[in-house]
C-alpha cells in the first residue's frame, strides 16, 4: 500500500457510499471535499457530535467508544480500497479526533466548541512530536487513528490550561 496521501484522487461518493465502511471512513462523504477534506470531516464531525453530547453524556461516551474501538477496522478497509496508506480523504479519524476534545472541554459552550475545533486542527496540520512521529511510522488502520488520537490529547489538554488560565 502506497505511503503517498493525496496523490491519488478521492474515489466518487457514489462509490463509496456501496460500502458502509468506506462511508464511515470518508465521513460519510466529507472527505471527499476538497481542498481541506480533514477540515471538512473534522467540522462535520463536530456538528454531528454536539447534539449528542448535549443530549446524553453517556450516549456521546458510548458513541466515542465504539467509532474508537471499530476505527482502525474502518481506515484500513478505507486505505486498502484506494490503495493509499492515511489518504487525505479518511477523515473517520478526524471524526474521533474531534469527539475526544469535545466529550473532553472543561465547559460545552460556542466558544469552547470554536477553541476545540482549532486547536485539534492546529495539531492534527502541525504534528509536534510525537503526533508526527507516530503518523510517519505506524501501518495500518491503527497507525491512521493513532496520531489524530494523541492530537486530540494535546488539543484537549491545551483548552484545559486555557480553561485553568482565564476562566
């Protein structure tokens, strides 16, 4: 399998949309958005994780618990499909990354939404170690959902000291 991200096209959503785990893998068609699809998947993800998260607590728990535990399955059936390693399109990863920092914020709020949105973003782009390390040498399915999991770590563990500091 290829290490090249974005050098293959994104497939078609209609072909995507024939296997739920490629759905689930593409963010149900938001990684097909260019330029940008893990800014496109991260914010989808986002809204579709808010409602839950207000509704239930245990619901969005239960929720991230499951996309965390079936993603490695749903990037690697996503990356052996196109052929890619991490395409830029699977963006499921990002869809976690995001509902960790949310399910995490100090307070659920417009503002804290925003601040988890960019700071999981700033991380996801910039990769300090050892988010770039893991993305650069871990395979497979794991490999794909690890680095935007410690992403999230670091973007949640920033708010807090935001959070800590001003509030």
């Amino acid at each position: 399998m290829s290490k090249q991200k974005n050098t293959v096209p994104a497939p078609r959503l209609a072909q995507i949309i024939k296997s739920p785990a490629e759905f689930l893998g593409y963010g149900l068609g938001s990684g097909l958005i260019s330029p940008a699809p893990g800014t496109w998947g991260t914010l989808l993800g986002l809204l579709l994780f808010v409602p839950i998260l207000l509704w239930s607590h245990t619901a969005a728990w239960i929720l991230l618990l499951v996309g965390l535990f079936t993603g490695s399955w749903i990037c690697q059936k996503s990356a052996e499909a196109i052929g890619v390693h991490d395409h830029g399109g699977i963006v499921w990863d990002e869809f976690i990354g995001i509902w960790i920092v949310l399910i995490l914020l100090p307070e659920q709020s417009w503002l804290w939404w925003l601040v988890a949105f960019i700071s999981f973003r700033f991380f996801d782009i910039l990769k300090p170690w050892p988010i770039g390390w893991l993305d650069q040498r871990l395979e497979g399915g794991f490999g794909i959902m690890a680095d935007d999991v410690v992403a999230a770590l670091f973007a949640a563990l920033s708010i807090w000291v935001l959070f800590a500091l001003f509030a």
